[in-house]
C-alpha cells in the first residue's frame, strides 16, 4: 500500500502540472478556428483603419506662395515639434546682464463661437496661457534656444525654456515685476511685487550661449479653444520701469514667425507696439511652447481603430473559458477539475500570448507603413524617435494581451459569455470611444481603457492646453501608468476568478 500511494502521486503531478495544462490549452487554441478567425479580425480592422486614415489624410496649407503642402514642423533644441511665434522688442547684450520691468497690464482679444452665423465674435480678454515676459534668446532664428519669465493669463508667473521646461513661480495674475540676469550660460528669472523684495522662479543653463544674444520684452498668445480646433487670440501687455543692464542700445522690433497672406507681403494678424512715455505697450500672438497638435500628423492616430480592432479579442478571450465550460456541464468533459486555478492561469497565459502576438502584428504594420504613408502624401509628420515609435508598438501589443486577459478573468468570474464580452466592451471599448469624442476623458484614467495611453506618440504638457479629446493627443494618464491601469484590471479579474474557483 504505501509503494502505491506516491506512484499514483507521482501520475497526478505529471498530468496535472502547470507545464502540462499550458501545453493542453496551447493545442486547444490552436485547434478552434474561431479562435483563428478572432485575432484575423482583429488584426484586419485595425489595419484597415489606420491605413484607410494615412490613405486619405492630404494636408495643405495657404503661404505667401499660394495654397500647397504644409512646411515640415519646426523643431525645437531637442528636437522636438515647437510653436515659436510672438512679438518681440529687444536690444543686443554682449556678455553679462539683465532686463528689469513691470507687466503693469495685461489684455487681449478671444474670438469666441460665432453668435451669428458668418459674423466674427472676438471679445476683449485673454486665454489662460496668453504670455507677456521678459525674453533672452541665442538669435532670432525660430526653433533656438532660449530662457524666459513672463506673466500668463491664469497661471501666474512662469520660468520657461526651450519650449518643453516650465517652472512655476507665484500665482499672480495682476501687476508684476519681473527679472532676467545672464551670468555666462546661466539665465535666472525673478518676480517682485514690489520691485524691492525678489524672488528667484528658477536658474536654467543654455548650454553654448553665444557671446552676443538678444534681451527684450515679447507677448504671445496661443488660440482659444473651442469645438476641437483653435481660434484666433492675442495678447496686449503694457510694460513701465523698465531698465537695462549691459545694453544700451536702441529697441529693435521683430514680428517673430508671423504668417503672410496668400499675397505674400500682408502679414496675418500681425503684432506692434507702442510707446507711450516710459511705457511699452506690446501687441502678439502666437506661441512659445510645444507644437502638441498643429507640430504635424501623429503616429499614434494610426491605431484609433484599435478599440474596434479589440472588440474580436475580447469575444474570443471570453469564449475561450465558457465553451469548455458549457461542455462541463453537460458532461462532455470530466467533472473535476484538478486545480482550477492553476488552469485558469495556464488559460490566461495562452490567451494573453496569443493576443500580444495579435496586437504586435497589428501595429508592427500599421505604424511604419501608416507614417510611410503620410510622408509619401507629404503631410507634415510630429518627430518621433526610434524609441518611441518601439513604445507605440510593443505597446500596444501589451494593451491588446492585457486586455485579452481581463476579458478572460470575467468570463470565469460571471460564467455567462454575452454577459461578460458586454462588461470586458463597456470597460475596454467605450470609455475610448467617448474620449475619442470629447466626452468623459477622465474615464481613460479609472477604467481599464487607461491602457490606450500607451500609443501616445506626442506627450502631453502642463503649458500647453489641448481639445481634451484622443483626437487631439490628450491622455489623462502617461503612457506607461495608463498601462498599469489596465494591467491592474486584468490581474485583480483574473486572481478573482482564481480564488472564486478554488473556494
């Protein structure tokens, strides 16, 4: 008796092992067709999707040489896609020095929606990243380097840099005294609201800073957002006390990177300003700062039919688990189930290997032939390294197994397939497609379709404000923590399930 025991021990562990059962659920799945014809499906509507978009996207633009292909985007030091449009008056500094004045005013124009059709309704005011400062930079040259502290609309002072650094300072939204000192490379901005007592915002280092660079005051304002799309603003800031150290030369004024009519020779909402005593009143719009949506076409708009492509996944994840389940109960297979949640794992293996191939597949094509593309269509691209175009990819494979996964967990947890494919859509697929839409884009932070975030090719930031909208590249989540959201929902379903059939 006791010889027989660890024998019968022994054939259990062998064919109830994890190794075992993930080699049985491997040969289940490759022997379903419909399991086949799922991940083609997928595969096929989201490549359908984003090529149909590179296929049919045509962007043309209106210069001073007539309507034709829009301008590459402009870069930025570090390459990324920049806006750098702004009126700016300015004197030489050779070496060391400063800039001193107080932003004793701040207004500007807004068209808001039309009232009445075809009649513009532009409004007294100014949008919240409006921008009126003081300015240091290598030359006029858009895209170069730069350091600037200035007063914004709604977000108080600001130490910003090379178009992607912001550095908050007080929350002041009236008059304010502002500094700008150049120590060799070093650029530091101070605020004041007395002119006496000063507050550093933040040194920056301009690493190469010629001799010889250009000091003075700007004012800028990007668009006013409404219905998804920008709309024509600028910003007026009145400038008094105003004083030089290590220039003394004469203003110099420069309309930076405005736009000419079709004419060529008529600039488009055009800047100025205006002496009045000792006060410069100075008129721009613009932008200093990223280039998050008018910076060109984005890679990741490529896979906006990835929640469509999602939805076969989910259905074959779910029907995965419940066909053997309904065989169960009917008898065609043994009633027991050695260890069912070491199969629920083994099942939750194949399904999420099975779909990350899927979804590697998918974007492996859709991407580089998508952007392949756009550039052949001569649309202006948004930059995107190596590395991140890696990211988008293998990203979205990951999303794709996790969210194979999670369908998976709730089928076990439910047992009832219309329903769980109707609970893994409403988690994965729709919080998407409302975000996708403008509507609800918190939900891409607390449900699992924070996974999405993933394929986010551009980055969002703090000062610049975009359509809350994945058309318009927001995210709530950054990619990699929008992935552990959906990560999380799939390990939290499925050790569920597991401890619910263990019990």
């Amino acid at each position: 008796m006791s010889s027989f025991t660890p024998h019968r021990s022994s054939q259990r562990a062998g064919r109830d092992g994890f190794p075992q059962m993930l080699r049985a659920e491997w040969t289940r799945s490759r022997s379903a067709r419909g399991w086949a014809l799922a991940m083609a499906a997928s595969v096929l509507i989201t490549v359908s999707l984003g090529l149909l978009i590179a296929g049919g996207a045509r962007s043309t633009c209106v210069t001073g040489k007539g309507e034709g292909p829009c301008p590459a985007p402009l870069l930025g030091p570090d390459g990324t896609a920049v806006s750098d449009k702004y009126y700016f008056i300015h004197q030489p500094l050779k070496g060391n020095g400063s800039i001193t004045a107080r932003v004793s005013d701040m207004t500007g124009q807004i068209r808001l929606p039309d009232a009445v059709p075809g009649v513009r309704n532009v409004k007294e005011g100014v949008v919240p990243w409006a921008k009126a400062g003081l300015l240091v930079r290598q030359s006029l040259k858009q895209g170069t380097p730069y350091a600037a502290v200035m007063l914004t609309g709604a977000h108080g002072v600001r130490m910003q840099h090379n178009f992607t650094h912001d550095v908050p300072g007080g929350p002041h939204n009236g008059p304010q005294w502002l500094r700008l000192t150049r120590s060799g490379d070093t650029i530091t901005g101070y605020e004041s609201d007395d002119g006496k007592t000063w507050t550093a915002v933040s040194p920056v280092k301009l690493t190469g800073l010629p001799e010889t660079v250009e000091i003075g005051l700007f004012a800028t304002s990007p668009g006013a957002l409404w219905d998804m799309a920008q709309a024509f603003a600028q910003a007026t800031a009145t400038f008094d006390q105003i004083k030089l150290q290590g220039a003394n030369g004469s203003w110099r004024r420069d309309d930076v990177g405005v736009v000419l009519e079709s004419d060529g020779k008529t600039p488009h909402h055009p800047g100025g300003v205006v002496e009045s005593g000792d006060k410069l009143i100075v008129t721009g719009g613009g932008d200093i700062g990223p280039a998050t949506v008018e910076g060109g076409l984005r890679a990741d708009l490529l896979l906006i039919g990835g929640a469509l492509g999602l939805i076969p996944v989910l259905v074959a994840a779910v029907t995965f688990f419940t066909t053997e389940y309904r065989r169960r109960l009917i008898g065609t297979s043994p009633p027991a189930e050695p260890h069912p949640g070491r199969l629920l794992a083994a099942k939750a293996v194949v399904v999420g290997v099975v779909a990350f191939v899927a979804g590697l597949v998918t974007s492996g094509v859709v991407v580089p032939v998508g952007l392949a593309m756009l550039r052949a269509n001569q649309n202006p691209i948004q930059p995107i390294s190596l590395g991140t175009e890696l990211r988008v990819i293998v990203g979205y494979a990951a999303l794709t197994a996790a969210a194979a996964v999670l369908a998976l967990g709730l089928a076990a947890l439910v047992k009832r397939g219309i329903v769980a494919i109707g609970l893994a859509v409403a988690l994965v697929v729709v919080p998407y497609l409302l975000a996708t839409a403008g509507l609800a884009p918190w939900l891409l932070a607390v449900t699992p379709a924070a996974g999405f975030a993933i394929t986010q090719s551009v980055p969002t930031f703090v000062h610049v404000d975009v359509a809350q909208s994945v058309l318009g590249g927001y995210y709530p989540l950054s990619p990699w923590a929008g992935l552990t959201v959906t990560c999380a929902y799939a390990a939290i379903a499925l050790g569920a399930a597991i401890v619910k059939r263990a019990a």
